[in-house]
C-alpha cells in the first residue's frame, strides 16, 4: 500500500509498504477514507520528538471503513464507517475505567521511553514516534486499530465524511480544552492559536456556557474564519499587546479561562521570539513556552489555564511566580478522545458545530509532502489538509 514516511527532519515521502495485518484478536483494520494533518505532527516532522525512526508512517485524525477484524472484536463488522480516536486506550485499566484514556497503562508498547522522561508513560498515539508506542499511523491507504472495540465509532447517517474526520482528534482534543476550564456561565475564554484545534476550543467554550470568546492568532484569515464560525472577538498579537488589549476588553480584571492550543512551537513577536528560538536551537530548552508565560500573565486571579498544545520537554522563563501567587488552577494533557467522541458525533449529528469548515485542501496521498509544506507554512488560507487515499 502507498503511505506518507517521515524520513528525516522535514522529509517526507510517499512509499510502498507492507499492508497491516491483524495481529492480536482485538484488532481491525480500516481502509483511511480521510486523514487529516494537524498541528501537532509538526513537532515531528521538525524534529522535535527524538523517538522518531525512517520509514515512520505518520498521521493520527482519520476515518475508514472497517474491512476486517479480529476474532475478539464485538462491536465492529466489515463495512462498518468509522472514526477513530488517535489515542490508543485498552479499556480495562484503571486509567481507561475512569476516562482518562491517553493515560493508559497497557497501550503503550514502549513504556520505557517515556517512563525515563516524564517518571512514567501514558498511552500510544497513532503515528506520533516510538515514544507512544511506534504504532503505524494514518496517512495511508490502510492501518491497523488495536483496541478495536474502545477507539473506534460508527459514523450515524447523515454526517458526512468531511465533518466525521474531525471528531477523531480536533473537535474532541479543543472540546476536552474548554471542559478543563471548568466554565461558569458568562465566563470570559481566551484561546491562544486559532487553527483547528483553538476553533473548536472555541467553539466548546460557547457550548459549555462562556458569555465571550477571544482568539489570538497573527493570521488574518485564520482570526477571520474564529470571527465568522466560532463568534470570537479577534486579536492580532503582532498588531498589539495582547496583555494590555484583554485587561482593557475585561475591564482590568482579566479574563477568567485562558486556554493554549499552540504548544512547543508558540510564535510571538520582539526579543522573546529570538531568545526562545536560540534557546531551543541549542536544546537548552525543548520548547517555546510563549503562549503559557502569556497566559500565565494575563489570566485573573483565580482563573484557569487549560493546555492542549502539546509540550515535550523543559522550559525557560517559566512565570511560576505569577501562576502561584494568583492561585492560578492548570489543567492539561492529551486527549481522552474514547470519553469525548460519542458525545462530539451527537453535536454534529445535532447541527450544534459543524467542523467541516475545517477542511480547506482535499488532495490525495501522493501530494502529502506538498500537503504538509503548505499547511507548516499557512500559504493559500490552508486550515486543515485532508488526504483522501
């Protein structure tokens, strides 16, 4: 089959591998109907998850067709449409049990990776490097599904592909970002970042009862679609000073939730920008924390930061000061996209949110490289490329 290999820091190339097999009786496999790119498959194709290997397909918002499945499968059959969750959870240990899903303790074939860096490991992830597991991703024609029965939902009639393959990881990854925050009614949610993850952050907020919602981004077009789709008041960082404009929109209290949907590759303007690049350049830091110290400043005393952007490592300049005497609460992790999916196909279903609006490029496999180019470089008001193998 043809899928989409990382081959080095940002190379990228369609080959021909083995197709997947079943390996264990609770497996399917799926034929990828859509695949989504996302933000956070940046982070490896430049080069910052070091437990990536040559020849690793990558890939982890998909949709399919199931067209087998192992013995011990109940809840699937050939022929199924499916959308599967891109973290894998067993569903029987504690974590799973408890819907805390990309915890889990079995999913994970390489625990030992992260057990050195984090003290110990969450769950596998499709297609995010060795360190979750080294499952094979879904840029491609087909993959396997370990965990059948607990990752992956029948698709009900009426939704249509290009909204279905959103509830794999954006819609589920920006709604568990905006339930973290705990919203009041008439709360005030910023979100940092307004690709596909920040949209549908934003408009979880409004679902879960936020009086207002402001997006920051430097995009015009990205700023225009949080405007028009998610009913956000907008904010340009590099037109100006984010601190000052939310004290001055909040009446100088603040806003009360701050959500990141950045992460490890935060963007931001001035002296900070270039100290946070070097810095990482030379691995004296993995991450640029940008948008958490911004956070961490301008939230209310009180308030809450919720994090989804996705960190790795170690930071600098981290405004600890600020987050403890403002009693500030943190919430964060990777998705639990088996606890959120149901739910999120029910909204779709509904008419709630729709996260087709997403979907900008539809191209096939063979111009995944030139997909991934434009989306990491936000050329031709690309929000989301969807390969459709």
């Amino acid at each position: 089959m043809k899928a989409l290999c990382w081959n080095g820091i940002n190379k990228l190339n369609v080959e021909r591998v083995p197709d997947p097999s079943i390996l264990n009786p609770g497996d399917a496999i799926v034929r990828v109907t859509m695949s989504s790119v996302c933000g956070s498959d940046l982070h490896l194709l430049d080069g910052y998850v070091p437990a990536m290997r040559e020849g690793d397909i990558i890939g982890h918002e998909f949709m399919g067709e199931v067209v087998e499945v192992g013995p011990e499968v109940t809840k699937l059959k050939k022929g199924d449409r499916v959308v599967v969750g891109s973290v894998l959870g067993c569903g029987g240990c504690e974590f799973c049990q408890t819907d805390q899903w990309s915890l889990c303790d079995n999913s994970n074939t390489h625990p030992e990776i992260l057990e050195k860096a984090y003290g110990y490991a969450g769950a596998g992830i499709f297609g995010y490097s060795h360190a979750f597991g080294g499952y094979a991703g879904s840029h491609a024609e087909y993959i396997r599904v370990p965990y059948a029965d607990t990752g992956s939902f029948k698709v009900p009639e009426g939704i249509k592909d290009e909204s279905a393959v959103f509830t794999s990881d954006a819609f589920p990854t920006g709604y568990m970002a905006a339930d973290m925050c705990g919203i009041e009614p008439g709360d005030t949610v910023v979100v940092w970042g307004a690709g596909g993850v920040g949209q549908m952050a934003m408009q979880s907020a409004w679902l879960l009862g936020a009086g207002r919602v402001i997006a920051i981004d430097r995009f015009p077009e990205r700023l225009a679609m949080a405007k028009l789709y998610a009913k956000a008041e907008v904010l340009n960082y590099e037109e100006v000073d984010i601190l000052e404009a939310l004290r001055e929109m909040t009446g100088g209290r603040g806003p009360d939730r701050c959500i990141d949907a950045v992460g490890m590759e935060a963007h931001t303007t001035g002296v900070e920008q270039y100290y946070d690049r070097a810095k990482q350049a030379v691995r004296l830091q993995t991450d640029r924390p940008a948008v958490l110290r911004q956070a961490i400043m301008a939230c209310r005393k009180g308030g809450t930061i919720s994090i989804v952007g996705v960190y790795g490592g170690l930071l600098d300049k981290f405004p600890m000061g600020a987050a403890m005497n403002k009693a500030l609460t943190f919430r964060m992790g990777q998705m639990f996209a088996q606890k959120y999916i149901p739910k999120l196909l029910d909204i779709v279903a509904d008419g709630q949110v729709d996260p087709a609006y997403l979907l900008t490029h539809k191209w096939s496999l063979d111009q995944g490289p030139e997909g991934y180019k434009m989306f990491k470089e936000k050329t031709d008001n690309c929000m989301r490329v969807v390969f459709a193998p």
